[in-house]
C-alpha cells in the first residue's frame, strides 16, 4: 500500500480540519470519499475538497473495498454504531473523542477492532502536542520529582453544537471539551482516576435549561488520582475571551507550566508600557499542528503495521471519568472510580 485511502464521516467543525491535513498536507494519504447526513454540508464540503464520491449513509462508503481507513467524526452517539460498522468492514479508525456514550460502547468498539484486526486512534491531539510532549519527557525523567498537583481548565470560546446540549445523547461539556482535560491529566502524570467530586453551575446560557434541564456552562471537578495525585480540571463554554487550554502542574522540585493564553509570536507594547496580543480564537488554532501530527501518526502506524499511541482503552478511561464527575454534579458527592 503507497498511500492510506481514507473516508471522512461527519464534515462539520472539527471534520473539515482533519479532512484539509489529510488533502493538503499528508503525503502517503489521500481521502477518497466523504459522508455526511447532510445533502447541503455534504456537497460543499465535496466542493471545497475536489471530493466527488459524496454518501449520506456511511453503510454505502465503508462497504467500500478501495478503502482502507475511516475518520470519524460525527456527534459523539453516533461512535459506537458507526466505528463498530467501520471495524466490521476492516476499515482502520481514527476516532473522535469522546470516544463513545459509555464504557459499554467503547468496549462494543474495542472489541470489534480488536476482533477484526484494523486498528483504532481516539482523537486526543494533545498527545501531539510540542509542549505537552515536553512536559510528559520532564515528568517521566523525574528531574522535578513526583507531581502533587495538576491543574487543567479547558475553556470553549463558543458554544459546542446544539446536538451537544443534551446530556443523555453527549455527557455534556465535561465530555464534549473537558474530555481532553481527563485524558491529559491521567497521560501526563501516568496513573488512573481514583475519585472526583465536581460541581457545575449555568451562568451565562440561562436559556436552554428550558429544553435541556441539567445543562450546564461551567464546572470544577476536583479529581485524585491512584498514586495519590491530586488535580482539578475547570471547564467554561462558552468563555468568550477564547480558547484556554493551559496546564499546570505542580512537582517536588519544581513547577511546569503548559501553553499560554496568546498566540505566540506577535505582541504590542504600547507607550505605557502595556501589552496587547490576541488570544487563541479557537482550539483550530490552539492545536493546529497537534491535529496534523495525530493524522500523521494514523496513517503511519497503518503504513508501518504499528499500534497508534492513543488506544481504545485510553479512550474509555475518559469517558469513564466524564461519567463519574457527571453523577458526581448529580449527587453532589465525591464518585469513587473502580
Ligand atoms: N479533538 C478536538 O479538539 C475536537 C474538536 C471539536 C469536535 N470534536 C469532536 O468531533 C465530533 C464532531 O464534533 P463537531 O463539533 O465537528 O460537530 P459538528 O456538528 O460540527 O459536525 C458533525 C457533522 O456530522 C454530521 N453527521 C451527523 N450524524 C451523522 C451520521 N450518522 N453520519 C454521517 N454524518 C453525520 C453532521 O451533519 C455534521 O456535519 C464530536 O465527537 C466532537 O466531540 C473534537
């Protein structure tokens, strides 16, 4: 195989990004079809993309046999059916986080890839990182000692689509933007969720309780981890001011500090000696090389028959820990994680 043939289901927000890498950027892939359960999302995306193999039914583009991988990123209930579909067809996956609904979907996932024998990589770009990379190298080597604490917000400009406002159908804001939160913070320091405690409350979107009664915009969730660890992650959509996605982390002999609010290289100074830069606008631009490097790692490891670095059990560790801080909203109880 020279180039991996790749089939993007879901063109919306994050979608289009993958789908771009993969056209303009990454030489050994080449995407070959697009679905999308909307005609009008469909065919401009097609358009934009010079993609002419368009399918409302991702049944009809993944019983394709001159394909090889799909990427999926549709509405988070819809993983399961579709990855689950994908991994029967023996198409390699590249999966949005969050990965599924619960851990019983993501094992129903695990197990048809596993079963099957195509391999699977969750969405978690910060993996790709530079400076998140950096600091998993300075807490791996030990030169700061051991990590007391960690401190994670992941903050949203805007508001995620409105399919995501239903929990029942996407666990809310901790799954649909702190789900990298989780995922980063048990990566980083290497170790399990033991328990969280969250609380949530809804500041600024008043409005949609009316049809979504457990809605809510911003949350703390206070987490301990199994080597005894302790974390917070604070999540806000949206936030306005941009996207936020620094990390802290708090070591015996020294501190790490990930990421920064503005984009880096432009900054003004004015005659009173203040400062101005922009701030990220958005995760596209917060994560853009990040996005390429997971694609990049996809087709390599299908290329080279190697096992992606971000699993299907990284993937329901997350939802896993999304699930318990949710409950933990619901109960305002601490949520032991087994
Ligand atoms: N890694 C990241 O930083 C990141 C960022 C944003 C979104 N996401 C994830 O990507 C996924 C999609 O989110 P989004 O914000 O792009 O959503 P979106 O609503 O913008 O796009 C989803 C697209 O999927 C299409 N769709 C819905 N059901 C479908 C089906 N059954 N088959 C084919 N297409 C279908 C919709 O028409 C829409 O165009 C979610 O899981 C989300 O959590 C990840």
């Amino acid at each position: 195989m020279e180039k991996v043939r790749i089939c993007l289901a879901g063109a919306g927000r994050a979608g289009m990004v993958h789908a771009k890498n993969v056209v303009h950027y990454i030489r050994s892939a080449v995407l070959v079809a697009l679905v999308d359960t909307n005609q009008k999302v469909l065919e401009e995306s097609g358009r934009e993309l010079g993609i002419k193999n368009l399918y409302t039914d991702y049944r009809e583009a993944l019983t394709r046999d001159d394909l090889e991988a799909v990427i999926i990123v549709t509405p988070t209930f819809t993983h399961a059916e579709i990855a689950c579909y994908a991994a029967k067809n023996k198409k390699h996956i590249m999966l949005e986080k969050p990965m599924a609904q619960s851990p019983g979907e993501c094992d129903r996932i695990n197990d048809a890839t596993k079963n099957n024998a195509v391999k699977l990589q969750i969405g978690f770009m910060r993996r790709f990182d530079v400076a998140f990379t950096k600091a998993k190298e300075i807490i791996d080597s030990g030169e700061l000692g051991r990590v007391m604490i960690i401190k994670s917000p992941g903050r949203g400009p805007g508001l995620p689509p409105p399919w995501a406002y239903d929990l029942s159908r996407s666990n809310g804001m901790l799954a649909e933007v702190n789900s990298h939160d989780f995922d980063s913070i048990r990566w980083l320091v290497g170790s399990d969720y033991e328990k969280v405690y969250a609380q949530a409350e809804n500041f600024k979107c008043q409005g949609l309780r009316k049809e979504y009664p457990d809605f809510y915009d911003n949350a703390v969730v206070n987490v301990r981890l199994k080597n005894g660890t302790l974390g917070s992650i604070d999540g806000t959509c949206p936030a306005g001011y941009g996207y936020d996605a620094r990390v802290e982390i708090l070591c015996e002999k020294g501190l790490i500090q990930i990421g920064d609010l503005k984009e880096p290289g432009f900054s003004q100074v004015k005659a009173d000696g203040t400062t101005v830069g922009s701030t990220f606008k958005s995760w596209r631009d917060r994560f853009k090389d990040a996005y390429l490097a997971e694609m990049e790692h996809f087709v390599t490891a299908i290329l080279n028959d190697n096992e992606p670095c971000v699993t299907g059990a990284d993937g329901k560790k997350a939802v896993e820990a999304v699930i318990a801080a949710n409950k933990s909203i619901q109960t305002d109880m601490p949520v032991e994680l087994a």
